[in-house]
C-alpha cells in the first residue's frame, strides 16, 4: 500500500526535532505546538507562565483537552517540572474519571502508588511491540498515561503509532478475514517463563480465577497447579466517541514470531508450540500465515513515531487511537505508567 506520508513522517531523532506553533490558550498560560514532521501525533503542550501547577491547569481546561486528546490521539505535556510519582499521579487523577488497578496481567511490573506502576520490566536490550493496552481483555483502559521520572542515557524511547492509520493501512481482505474469525489468544502461566496465574490474577484461589475467566468470556484448563486459557476477541474496534474504526488487538504483539530471534529460538528449541507463554491464532484456532503477521508488523512500523524522553515528561494517549511500544535502551529508566476510565465494549466474541 502507498505511504502517502511526508518524508519528515519518520521517526525524530532529538536533534532534528523541530517545533511548530499552533495555538495559545485563551488564558495564555500554555502554548500548543506539533512535533515537526510528526503529523498531528502528539501535540506537545508546554507552559507559557513559569511555575505552572499541571495537575490544576488540566482540572479546569479538561473541556479544551479533551477534544484535543480525541483528535490528535496523544498530547504530550513537557517542562512542567513533575519531579515526583505523586504529582503525576494528581495529575492523572485531575484528568481522568476513574483509575485502574492493572489486572489480568502480560507483563512485569512494580507498583508504585495505588494505581500508579513501572512500565514493563524487561531487560534494557529488549524492544517491546506496539501495542493497545488490555486490548486482549473485555474490559480495557480508554487512557493510559507515561511519566518520565528518569530518562536513559539513549533509547528507550516509547514509539506510538495511530491505529486508524494502522487500520488503514492494511489490506481490507486481511482486515475482513479478521472481521470474520476474530483472533484467539493462548496463554500458558508459570513455569518460569511467564507470570504466574496468581500474580497475573491476583489471587491464590483457583475457583476465584475461574469465576473472573468465565465472566471475561476465557477458557481456562487446569494441569494440576498450571493453568492455560484460550480467549477469543474482535481485531477491529469503533471508537465509542468518534466513531472511527481502529485496528485494536494483540495478534501481532502476543504471536510467536514477533518475538527476537534469539527470545524466539529458545522458545520453540524447547517447547511445543501449544506449551508457548503466549501465541495468537485466528478466533477458531488455525494458524495466521507469516505473510500476513509480517504485513501487520509493517503496517505497525509504517506509521511509527517516536521521541526522546525528557525527565519530567508526560505522555497521554488515547488507549484506542493509538498503539505504544518500548524502544531498548542504554543506562538507567524509569518510565511510570496509569490507565484510567475503563471501557467495556464489543471486543468479547465466544469460544468456538
């Protein structure tokens, strides 16, 4: 498919970053401005006034904010001096309806504050897929917000990528077949590959996590005190307040092949494919031909933009709007994340 892009399209290093002035806001204390060559992905907000209080200026401009976060899908709030985990949180707090606990969990994370965590634990030299939070859950976060409390030395950029370009992107054969069969997630816990089923459920009580997967539309197998669960969800959503359709899925992030060669290798030099941590198939269990997750893959890195961090940086993206990943990294980081405003919708389709 043509990449009708500008060619300033691709991923900033900081060096080239240029800003662009859009707007000031009616009570002057912030200006509004892209990211040069980035299209409108993010919108970077910095403070026109000095010493101005993030967390107070969002509660009172949360009716100019959200549109904004709407239609560009990410804004970005820089130099605002956040210095702690507790003003980011005050700030989340101020723009949100409802934080949330991180459930049903993929990934390593330390938490922090109540609802406040690490972003995911992985070694330095490992990227990350892009992704929609919890998009594999029937219950996901339509925010999700990034604090840079430590920056690294290099890397460790989060790329994002909007998934309405991403939907668009891709052939609509493909994206019809998906419409169609939906994609299955297979997860295997423990073993010392994966998280714990009571770390990612939270409990030590096998029949409570029985009650939380027939209720999220999972299927659950037990081998003695290991547990495997088949989950079957849509690939394409509708955003519930624009309307637009976004490709809204795990299939690429979760199969098998995405992984690193040597991650990989290892893997499938001593498992069966079925024993996997994690691996996706079409919603009745036949495998996605590789040609077609390596279009998907494509069409993710086809619309990838990324930023360096700056300590004391704010990333907020619309959970739906836009996929977020992890770019490996030299030298300490620290990135922090919440998700806010739960939104169950038409994700859920039955096991086949």
């Amino acid at each position: 498919m043509k990449d009708d892009r500008s060619p300033l399209a691709e991923t900033l290093s900081p060096g080239k970053i240029k800003r662009r002035q859009l707007n000031v806001t009616r009570d002057r204390l912030v200006t509004m401005e892209l990211l040069s060559g980035g299209g409108p992905l993010p919108l970077v907000i910095r403070p026109a006034v000095e010493g101005l209080d993030l967390a107070p200026w969002i509660r009172s401009n949360r009716e100019l904010v959200e549109p904004l976060l709407l239609k560009h899908g990410g804004i970005l709030f820089r130099n605002f001096g956040v210095s702690s985990p507790e003003v980011f949180e005050q700030f989340v707090v101020a723009c949100s309806d409802q934080l949330l606990p991180y459930r049903e969990r993929s990934s390593p994370r330390t938490q922090i504050n109540d609802n406040v965590y690490t972003s995911t634990d992985y070694p330095a030299d490992q990227s990350i897929f892009l992704h929609n939070e919890n998009s594999y859950q029937h219950t996901w976060p339509m925010k999700i917000f990034f604090y840079c409390h430590e920056q690294p030395v290099q890397g460790g950029e989060t790329p994002i990528a909007d998934c309405r370009k991403v939907y668009d992107r891709i052939d609509p054969r493909i994206r019809e077949r998906f419409i169609e069969r939906g994609w299955m997630l297979v997860r295997n816990f423990g073993a010392g590959l994966s998280l714990p089923w009571q770390s990612v459920f939270q409990t030590e009580d096998k029949t409570a996590v029985e009650a939380y997967c027939r209720e999220a539309g999972i299927e659950t197998e037990w081998r003695g005190d290991r547990l495997r669960t088949r989950q079957v969800r849509r690939a394409v959503a509708q955003h519930p307040k624009t309307a637009e359709m976004v490709w809204f899925n795990h299939v690429t992030f979760f199969h098998v092949s995405t992984l690193g060669p040597s991650v990989r290798n290892a893997l499938l030099g001593g498992l069966e494919e079925e024993e996997l941590p994690n691996n996706t198939y079409y919603g009745d269990g036949t495998p996605i031909e590789a040609s077609i997750l390596e279009e998907l893959r494509e069409a993710y890195r086809s619309e990838t933009i990324g930023n360096a961090w700056q300590e004391g940086d704010i990333l907020a993206l619309d959970n739906m709007l836009v996929a977020h990943g992890r770019n490996p990294y030299v030298g300490r980081r620290k990135i922090l994340v919440a998700m806010a405003e739960p939104w169950l919708g038409p994700a859920t389709t039955s096991l086949r």
